[in-house]
C-alpha cells in the first residue's frame, strides 16, 4: 500500500482520496489530507484518514505528494515543502491549472520526479476525465499516477505541451457541456413540459449520447445522420443552431478557457 499526502483537500481532493481507498489503492490511515481548517475535514477524520494543517509535516514519509490547490496559492507551499522532500523517493503530482514541470522544478529542485495532472468535477463520482503527463518522469511512475487516477475515471496520457488544451476541453469542459444541458432543458419547458421533468428528460438524453458514442466507438456525425431525415424536424432544429453560432461559439470558448487557463499561475 502507497503513503499518499494530498495538499488541498477541497472538492477534487477528497474525492480522489476517497477513490484510492474504494479501489484498495491505500488505506485511509495511510492517506494523509490537509487545509489550514481542520475542522472542514472532520467527517475525513472521523472515517480514519490522517488529517493536517502542517504541509511540511504531511509530505514526510509520503511516497505520493497530490498538489490540489490554486495556482495563485502554489509556490508559496512549495517554498514551504521543498526543504523537507526526498527528491529521489517521491512522485510529485499536480493538479494545477497552467503550472509547468519546469515550474514546479523550478522550486523543488531539478532531479524531482514531476507529474501533471487535470482531473474534472466528475471525479467525485468516480467518473472524470483526467489527463496526465510529464517531462521526463520514468514509465513506472507515469504508470503509478494512471493508476491512482484510474481508480476514479478514465485517464489518458498526453505530451505536457497538451496539458493546458486538456484543462480546457476536460476541465473546463465539463461547465460547457452542463450549460448545454441546462439551455436543453430551459427549451423543454418552452415546449410545454415542467422545468423538473425537462431537466431529467435533458440530462438522460445526454448521458445516452455520451453512452452511445462510448460503446460504439461511432463519430458523433454518424449518430447525427442516424436521426436526421429529409425535410424532417431533426435537421431543422440542427440547421436553425448553427446558424446562430453554435458549434462555433462552443469552439470559440474552448479556445479562450485553454489562453486564460496557461496564465494563471504566472498571473499569481
């Protein structure tokens, strides 16, 4: 059993630890949590993690250390970790928008074994899209990282160069698609159905098109031709969308989040 410590343990944190010990990755005793309140994590002690507001404390002994914090609250904690780590005995793992290997090497020292990673919201029900990638980490420990991520989702890994890109269509991503859902389902209840039965007939639709497109392994345009009949109602609701931007505006967006998202710790 790994000796896991996870700096911030806000909503992505927590859900990530809790993963690790469902799957038998560690034991809740050996996954140590902190945040300067301990009181937000009493339910955590009370279900036998190791809780801490001492980072410096946390990261001892520890074969994983989870960075889980802003980008503007980050190189001050590893100003504050880097005297107390074993450089050549630890994984260093990130989940911080726009923060570099080099970035963080830059503070922990050079020969730290470095790994990004950008998990979603998803996470908390073992369902995320989390990618992960680094500059010159060995294949064990690239493996090591998947599977800790594996145990709440799927994971792929890419080139670090990607990693800002992947925040943006997985991260941020998932706000695009929920925004999708909710104007579905403000639709809805313009064509006459209850706002609550409009929202689970949005959500479920949803859900089967993500479910489809996983289990056939099919092109979304494929699916879309499947439905779409001459002169038929499908194609014109399709045709009226992308004449007011649709799928343009949806580009547009990723494309934004991915520029503001390789700013944020560099504008800390």
């Amino acid at each position: 059993m790994k000796k896991v410590t996870i700096i911030g343990s806000g909503n992505i944190g927590l859900s990530l630890a809790k993963g690790l010990v469902k799957s038998e990755f560690a034991n809740a005793a050996d996954i140590t949590l902190t945040r300067r309140n301990l009181n937000a994590l009493a339910e955590e002690a009370s279900q036998g993690f190791s809780v801490s507001n001492d980072n410096r404390l946390a990261v001892k002994g520890a074969d994983i250390v989870v960075f889980a914090i802003l980008p503007q609250q980050l190189k001050k904690v590893l100003v504050e970790v880097a005297p107390v780590i074993e450089k050549t005995n630890q994984i260093f793992v990130s989940i911080v928008s726009g923060v570099s290997c080099a970035d963080l090497k830059a503070e922990l020292g050079a020969d730290t074994t470095v790994i990004r990673a950008m998990p979603n919201t998803a996470i908390a029900i073992a369902q995320s899209m989390t990618c992960i990638a680094s500059d010159n980490a060995s294949d064990d420990s690239l493996k090591e990282v998947e599977k800790m991520f594996e145990t709440v989702g799927s994971v792929v890994v890419i080139n670090e160069d990607l990693m800002t890109s992947a925040t943006a269509l997985c991260a941020c991503g998932i706000a695009f698609f929920l925004r999708a859902i909710r104007a579905a389902s403000q639709g809805g209840v313009e064509i006459g159905f209850h706002a609550h039965d409009a929202l689970k007939m949005a959500v479920q639709t949803a859900k089967g098109a993500a479910d489809l497109l996983l289990h056939t392994n099919a092109h979304p345009e494929g699916e879309i031709d499947k439905v779409t009949s001459p002169k038929g109602c499908t194609i014109a609701g399709l045709n009226e969308m992308e004449h007011n931007g649709f799928s343009s505006a949806f580009i547009k967006g990723i494309k934004l989040s991915a520029d503001k998202a390789g700013g944020l710790y560099h504008e800390g």
